[in-house]
C-alpha cells in the first residue's frame, strides 16, 4: 500500500491533516471521500510519500549517501539539517519500484518471530534483530517502520493493517490479531505453520503441474496453429479440385474456415467476458459468488473448503477464552478463513442468531450451511464438555492431514485430465492428418 498525507480544514476552519493508506488512486479517493463525510472535513491537498536520495556530509568526513521516504524534498532537507549536516543534493526517486518480497520471505519472518516469543525475547527486541538481518530490502525496511510505529504507541491493526501488499492478506490479519489477542506466540505459531503448509502445498503443485502444463498449452497451441495454417494449405488442393472429402476433413474445413474468417470476433468474444468477471470477481459481491462456487467444485473444491475450516478451527483455537465475550473471537476467524462466503454466512447468521436468539454456537453453525457435519460434531462436543478450544485444536488438526493426504490424489486427478485432454487432441490431428494424406493422393491420380 502507498501512503499518502491529506491536509484540510474542519468546520471550525482550522488546518487539519493526517495519514491514510490505498492501494491505488480509486482506493484513494473512496477513501478520501468517506473520510471527509465522517469528520466533516475539506480535503485542500493530498501528498503522497516518495523515495528521496540525497547525499551528504559532516565537517571534513567522506560524503556519505542515503535514502529517506517523505512527502516531500523539503521535509528530507529539514531533517538532515537538524541532524547536523551539509546537505550536497536531495532528489526524488526516478524509479521508486519497491522491491518484491517473497512468500518465504515472510514465512521466515513469522516463524523467527514465533520461535523467539517462545524464547520469551521482548517483542522490540525481535523487530530488531530481525530487522538488522533480513536480506529483503523492502521487508527489512517494513520491519522498521513496524518497530518505529508501534513505539510511538500505534495500534496493532493500524501499524499491520497498512502493510498488507508485504504480508499478504491473511497473514496481515493475523500479525493484527495478535497484537491484542493476548497470545501472540500462540497465534504467530499458528500463522507460521500455516502459511509454511500453504507454501508447501503450492510447490508442489507448480512441481507436479510444471510439465503437464507446458504439454497442455503446446498442443493447444499446435492444434490452433495446424487448423489455422497448416491444414488450409493442404485442404485447398482438395477444394480447388473439386474433390469430395470425408466428413471429418470436411467438418474440419468448416472449422478452419470459421476461425480465420472470426478470429478478431472469437478474441473479443473471449477476452470481454474474462474481463467483465475478473472485475466483478473484485468487487465484494462478486468475490462471495467465485468463493461459493470455489467450494463446490470437485476434488479441489472439498480441499479448499476444509482449508478454510481449518484455519477458522485454528484462529478459535488461538483466541478462543472459555469465559466472556467470544462473539469477537468468531468473527474474527471467519474475516481470517480465506474465503468471503463464509465469513459473509458467519456474520449474517451466527452473529445475529447469538445475540437476539442466544442459540448456542454449534445450532448457529449449522444454520450456515458452509459447516461439514465432522466439523459440528466437533465443536458441539467441545460446546457440551466446555473444550472449544481444545476441540477447535483437534478439529484444525484433522483437516491438516486429511488435506495432507488428499493433495496428491488431487495433483494426479489434475494430471489425469490434461494427459486425457492432450491426448483426444493429438489423436483428432492424427486422423484430421491420415485423411487428408489417404483422399488427396488417390484423387489426384485419378484424374
């Protein structure tokens, strides 16, 4: 996210700013907008922060250079002056591209920063330390605004919230949890077994994919190619000559017609749909639709599904207190499980049936439709006995090794169709191909 400083002025007339973050321009002006309808206030001037250079030195040492985030030059200049000294140049960035920071990356960081909360090492001293040697520049520089942030007595949610192009979403929620869960070595231990499964999980998928892909998209290609180039040329002896051609060539003279004739037309017919659902996929709405229909495909939608269970299961487990108000506890599992129709059947059912009806959890749970009978049988007997957490801990921890076990029956269902698809096209142009090399020949020679 980029951050941006807006100055205005109150109903009183008097000078006001502050910070907000946005992923964009639109995200900015949204926000801006709700913003300003809240508080009343008359946004003049939007600045946003950029990278500065600047090179400088003191009395007679070497000039030393640097690189400093500001709102402006003048704000560069002004703290290099108090800081004693003589300024050579300050300018802006040319190219201010952060660097990328990897899954891994942040993977290495949560568990560090787990392992060392397990070590009892205070929480400023970890930042620190974590700081100093990680590689990344971009994360080494988001662990130091964190560690500045929450010195200067930030909220957790408000430091870890604005660094969620670095974390990625759920770790994002999770690193805010944690800061006011009261376990934070619980729930950073939680989060980095997770995501460290997760990445895992991805690897080899992209592993066992990698080729069966590349296959795929060959023989598509191929296929389109032959139909589009190759075959033309061959079947215009047969047309040229009057020559009558088995239905199969024939279909396929069709086919290949079609296409050439309507290519710019099948393009846009493609691409303008795939466009239209990528940014309804965005918009909330949308994204509650793709995450329902996600969870009921087959083989891999199962997987997903108790994926998301899991982690539910993982965050109950992590926050869950056997006396007081829970209510918090749940919904912010649900905003955590990586999946916007659950956490939408969550908020809109179990939520408000607790609190008007004060039915018990797991009757709430069932109510949404999104909960697997394995999973309420669970949680009623953690309800019943007064282990919900416990049960939490045991339900998260089945669905991790039924996943575990499920995945490679999965990678090889996927492999299974692709070969089966691959094949039906070689074979498709292998009898395309005899056919016109068994009429052709014979027809000719015939005349």
């Amino acid at each position: 996210m980029q951050e941006y400083r807006y100055i205005g002025l109150n109903l009183a007339g008097r000078p006001v700013q502050g910070s907000l973050f946005a992923t964009n321009r639109w995200d900015l002006k949204k926000k801006l907008a709700e913003f300003s309808r809240t508080n009343k206030i008359s946004v003049t001037q939007v600045q946003k922060k950029h990278a500065f250079v600047y090179k400088v030195r003191k009395g007679m040492e070497p000039p030393i250079t640097g690189e400093q985030r500001a709102f402006s030059q003048a704000e560069v200049q002004r703290a290099l002056h108090n800081m004693g000294y003589q300024i050579l140049y300050v300018r802006k960035k040319l190219l201010d591209l952060r660097q990328r920071v990897p899954v891994q990356d942040v993977v290495i960081f949560i568990r560090l920063s787990a392992d060392m909360l397990r070590e009892k090492f205070p929480y400023d001293e970890i930042l620190q330390l974590l700081a100093n040697d990680t590689e990344n520049k971009t994360l080494r520089e988001t662990i130091r605004e964190i560690h500045k942030d929450l010195k200067s007595g930030k909220e957790g949610f408000q430091v870890y919230g604005r660094h969620g192009g670095v974390f990625g979403k759920f770790a994002t929620q999770m690193l805010c949890i944690a800061t006011t869960s009261g376990h934070m070595e619980e729930v950073y231990l939680s989060t980095a077994k997770y995501l460290e499964r997760d990445l895992e999980f991805k690897k080899s998928l992209r592993s066992a994919l990698f080729m069966p892909m590349i296959v795929f998209v060959a023989i598509i290609l191929t296929f389109g190619f032959y139909l589009m180039y190759i075959f033309p040329k061959t079947s215009g002896l047969l047309t040229k000559y009057n020559i009558k051609v088995p239905p199969m060539t024939h279909a396929s003279m069709v086919v290949s017609d079609f296409l050439q004739a309507n290519a710019l037309w099948i393009g846009l017919a493609l691409l303008i749909p795939a466009a239209i659902a990528f940014f309804y996929y965005r918009s909330p709405k949308g994204r509650i639709k793709f995450h329902k229909l996600i969870i009921s495909l087959p083989v891999i939608g199962s997987l997903l599904h108790k994926s998301s269970i899991e982690i539910f299961a993982r965050i109950m487990n992590a926050l869950y207190s056997g006396s007081g108000d829970n209510i918090n506890v749940i919904k912010t599992a649900a905003e955590a499980c990586r999946n916007s129709y659950i956490e939408k059947q969550v908020k809109d059912i179990v939520l408000p049936t607790m609190l008007r009806e004060g039915k018990s959890f797991t009757d709430c749970l069932a109510r949404t439709g999104v909960f697997p009978p394995n999973a309420l049988n669970r949680f009623r007997t953690g309800e019943e006995s007064g282990t919900v957490k416990e049960s939490a801990k045991q339900l998260a921890d089945y669905y991790e090794r039924e996943i575990n076990y499920k995945m490679t029956r999965v990678i090889d269902w996927i492999n299974l169709n692709i070969a089966l698809v691959v094949t039906v096209l070689i074979i498709i142009i292998t009898l395309i191909s005899s056919e016109v090399g068994f009429v052709s020949p014979q027809s000719l020679t015939g005349r």
